[in-house]
C-alpha cells in the first residue's frame, strides 16, 4: 500500500484499487459480494454480472459455417426459378444494390435455379435440400429464419459482424460477452472454447483467425481458448520432460506471489486475470485430457455422429466434443466449418459441405435431447451472409457459382428456449429481398442474449468513455418470435 504522504499523483487511484484497501475500508461490501455470489451460485471473487432474469438457456453451442452457405440450395426453395434458367436478374430486383468486385464486372447476371431437390419434413412441413436427409428428421425441433441480413459484404467484415456486433475488429465477441455477463459454471475448463473443424473439401478455405475470439475490451479471461484438431488439445498441456507436478506446483506458487505483488502495488486487474489463467491451465492438465478421451463413448454414440466423429479435427468429432464440453459445464462452445466460399462448382462442393455437417447436426441435437440438456442449450447455426441466385461467370443446368449476397440468408436454431417446428420470415422469388419479418444481426444477437437471460441494453463495459455493448448504440430488441 502506498504511503499516505507519498506525492505520486497515482497514488490515490492505486489506493483505491488494491485489493487490501477493499478489505480494509469495504467489508460491508464484502459480505454483500459474498451473499450476491452464493444467491446466484457462482463462486466468490467472480467478475461475472450474473442474468438480468430467469435465463431459458444456460449454454450456448455457435456453428458458424466460413464463407456463407447458398440459402436457395439448402434451406430456402425457389422452384419458379427454373423457368427463369439463364436469363438476367432483373435490374428492378437488383435495384442498385451494391456487388462485390468478383461479379461488378460481369456483362451480365445469368439465373442459377438450384439444381438440387427439396423435401418437406416434420409437422412444421420445412423445405430441405436432398443434401441434408438426416437434419430433415429434427426439423420440428428447429427454428428456420429465412431472413437475417447483414451490413457487410465481404468474409473478414462479415464474419467480424456476425460474432462481435462491429464490423471493425477488437470488439468483444458474443462468446466473450456470455462469458463476461455469467461467469464459469466449472472449475476445471474455459468457459469459452473454440474448435476449427477440418473439411473434406478444401477448394476454397477462408483465413480464419483469432480476432474473432477476442475479449476485446472485456478482462483478458474472457476470451476463447482454442482446442487444436491434431496432438495435444491445448499446447504446453503436458509437463516438460524431467518437470514433475510437484515442481509445477511451486513454480507457480512461485509465479503467484510475484504477481500478487504486483497486483497490491498496482491493481491492475489484467494481474489477476494472469494470475487466475495460471491455475485454470494447471487444473486443466487433469481436466482436458479426460474430456478428449473418446474411449468412455458407447457404441450408441458412434451409430448416431458416424464413424467420422472419432477422427480429430472433423466436424463430426467437433460436434461430440461440443457436447462433452457443455456436459462439463462449458458455457459457449464455437466451432468453426471452413469452405462454404461457393464462387464456382456448387454441384461439386456443396455434396461435401453437407456431408460434412448433415449428421452431426442432427446427432448433436438428439444427443443433447436424450441427455436432458438441449432444453437448456442454446444450438446456432450460420454463416456471415448468403449467395445470389445469379451465378458468377458462366453458368450451366449441371453447375454454376454464387457470389457474396448480405441481403438475405438464412440461418437455424434449436433448444435452448427457441421455438421449435418455425419457420421465420419470407423473402421474394429469386431469394434476393425480403418480403416479410426482416431479422438484423443486432436484433439477433439482443435475441441470443435474452435467452440467457441478459438485457443487451444492460450488458455493457465502459470503455473510453463510452458504455460497449454487444448491439452497438441502434436500436435493437430480441425478437419474440423466435422464442417458445
């Protein structure tokens, strides 16, 4: 503690932040912190807020599919199309609406009718694509919306948008807001984890990196920690050869005293985020390995993910490791599915893409229905925008490429307090403008965050002198609809 006669001009704000000036002058606060923290069941010394009310989802499990799946292939049917083979998009549909450089250039703008059939499933009478047989079977228990859009028009803005409300980069992601707003429900994991999955098919892979994860301007704890596909979950996870745990132990025990320390004389809190990493990473090393071991998985398990789930780095392996994360108390789990960039060979790619995540969708979903979690597990599946209906360069009934298209896309939801067998909002015949129940990102993500039972107008960091959200200073409301 600073002497109180000292003149550094600092010292009054130190004084004020150490942890034993807390002590000494805040011990009624104290008790209250203690009796706030055991009320809402979460450990003492957490910097969570806790819900703003009675959450309908505790978990959160975000795939998002790199590069922007073609909504008119997969989800959003438009059999008037093919009477429309070849011929130009109308300039009344277009309506000026901006284009990226890949096709500004283009004479023309040729319609692509998908070459793919569509089915009706469940009670809800969802239209899927052939491709997708097997999500087509839990299709009462999703919530299809029809017509997100989004501001950006490009993947590295876009994919920015999508996960942290700005399509700036060093903002706060949605993992790191849920992190921040309710805290750990473990002691031996993150509370936020992401996974890159590996695809099949690898024409054409976007860069993918760690900015999307970031905490932003949130403590340096809440941003997500990134389980590797191949070796060792997490580096470093191991001892190094001739290191034993009793002299890890007081290694950091060690570590621990210098930066308390430095933590009384400065009271700089990213000291005790520091501090608090450290001993997550050593009760990791007992944790981590437990969790990856795929060995306890019954028969049951492989019959319902496929034998592709026990390969690591796939998305079906991603897929059961979300759930054995979120069994164990993971709050947000991201997996990243890379190659959804269809410029070119739809016909040729998008069979493999789904493949890819066809099974695994709809093994996730059951596996957490059966395990009594889905109720409280909110699923999100998207990508950062959708495809036009007319195709880049040339086109062919057999084959043909989409560009980038912001207006209109659709994504899907399950559990997690989303009302199942809906279908949201319509968009007009070529799948280009909508018509009916428009969604935003930031009405989206004021949804996500309502179903954890957080005000998005009241989760909020001050941050040069302004109060930071997660939806930004537009107005932006969750969306009743979506919600059972």
């Amino acid at each position: 503690m600073s002497d109180p006669g000292h003149t550094d001009p600092l010292a009054g704000v130190r004084e004020t932040l150490t942890r034993r000036h807390f002590l000494r002058t805040g011990s009624h606060l104290l008790g209250g912190a203690a009796l706030a923290n055991l009320a809402a069941g979460r450990p003492l010394g957490s910097d969570a807020l806790g819900p703003h009310f009675a959450p309908k989802a505790k978990r959160v499990i975000y795939l998002h599919m790199v590069g922007g799946p073609p909504q008119m292939d997969l989800f959003d049917p438009k059999p008037g199309m093919v009477d429309w083979y070849d011929k130009d998009l109308p300039e009344s549909v277009r309506n000026g609406q901006r284009l990226t450089t890949m096709t500004s250039g283009q004479a023309r703008f040729p319609i692509a009718p998908s070459r793919f059939r569509f089915d009706r499933h469940g009670e809800c009478g969802m239209e899927l694509c052939e491709l997708l047989p097997n999500l087509g079977k839990t299709a009462d228990k999703m919530c299809f919306v029809r017509t997100v859009h989004t501001d950006a028009i490009n993947h590295e803005p876009a994919i920015t948008f999508l996960q942290t409300g700005n399509q700036l980069t060093g903002r706060p992601c949605l993992g790191a807001w849920a992190s921040y707003g309710l805290g750990s429900m473990n002691d031996d994991l993150p509370t936020f984890v992401v996974m890159v999955a590996r695809p099949t098919n690898q024409e054409q892979m976007q860069a993918i990196s760690a900015r999307l994860w970031a905490a932003g301007a949130l403590p340096g704890a809440h941003a997500g920690v990134s389980f590797r596909s191949s070796g060792d979950p997490i580096l470093f996870l191991q001892n190094p050869d001739g290191v034993s745990d009793a002299v890890r132990r007081r290694t950091l025990d060690g570590i621990a005293a210098l930066n308390q320390r430095l933590l009384d004389d400065l009271g700089d809190p990213e000291t005790r985020t520091r501090m608090e990493q450290y001993e997550l990473a050593y009760r990791m090393q007992a944790s981590v390995p437990e969790l990856a071991d795929l060995t306890t998985e019954g028969e049951h398990t492989w019959s319902l993910y496929g034998e592709e789930a026990r390969k690591p780095g796939t998305f079906a392996n991603s897929a059961l490791m979300a759930r054995r994360m979120v069994e164990r108390g993971v709050r947000f789990v991201q997996v990243y599915h890379n190659n959804w960039d269809t410029h070119a060979n739809v016909a040729g790619r998008l069979p493999d893409q789904c493949r890819d995540i066809d099974r695994p969708c709809h093994a996730l979903i059951l596996d957490l229905e059966r395990r009594g979690l889905l109720d409280e597990t909110l699923i999100v599946w998207g990508g950062e925008f959708g495809r036009t209906i007319y195709s880049q360069g040339g086109v062919s009934r057999e084959n043909y490429g989409r560009d980038h298209h912001p207006r209109c896309f659709t994504m899907w939801m399950a559990g997690g307090g989303i009302r199942p067998g809906h279908i949201h909002g319509e968009t007009d015949e070529f799948s280009y403008n909508i018509v009916r129940d428009p969604v935003n990102v930031h009405d989206l993500h004021a949804t996500f965050l309502h179903l954890l039972g957080m005000d998005h107008e009241r989760l909020t960091v001050r941050h040069q002198g302004l109060d930071l959200r997660l939806t930004g200073v537009e107005p932006a409301r969750p969306i009743p609809a979506l919600m059972a």
